[in-house]
C-alpha cells in the first residue's frame, strides 16, 4: 500500500495542472477577448507616454 500513498500526490496535481490548463485554454478569446486586447493597449499606452523620450542632440 505504500505505492499508492506515493502515488496520490502526483496523480492529484496532474489533475489540478490539467484542470487549470483547461481554465485557461477556455477563456480564451471569446466575448471577452476585446475587453482584455483594450486593457492591454491601454496598460501600453500609458506606459509609452510615461517614459520619456532619447535624446538625439549629441
């Protein structure tokens, strides 16, 4: 019975990885897809206005 008990661990994080990996391939794209292309080119946006410009003048 040993060979279980070191079995299970394993065997439940496989499970929980596919289930997450499952979670993640879903939301994918879908009704949400513009809202977070939008949020990202904002998040950019903003940190490209942020920095400031190189100078050229030498």
């Amino acid at each position: 019975m040993d060979y279980v008990s070191a079995l299970v661990p394993p065997v439940v994080m496989a499970a929980l990885f596919i289930g997450v990996i499952r979670v993640i391939v879903k939301t994918q794209g879908g009704a949400n897809k513009t809202k977070e292309d939008a949020a990202v080119d904002a998040a950019y946006a903003r940190v490209e206005g942020t920095q400031p410009s190189p100078r050229t003048d030498g």
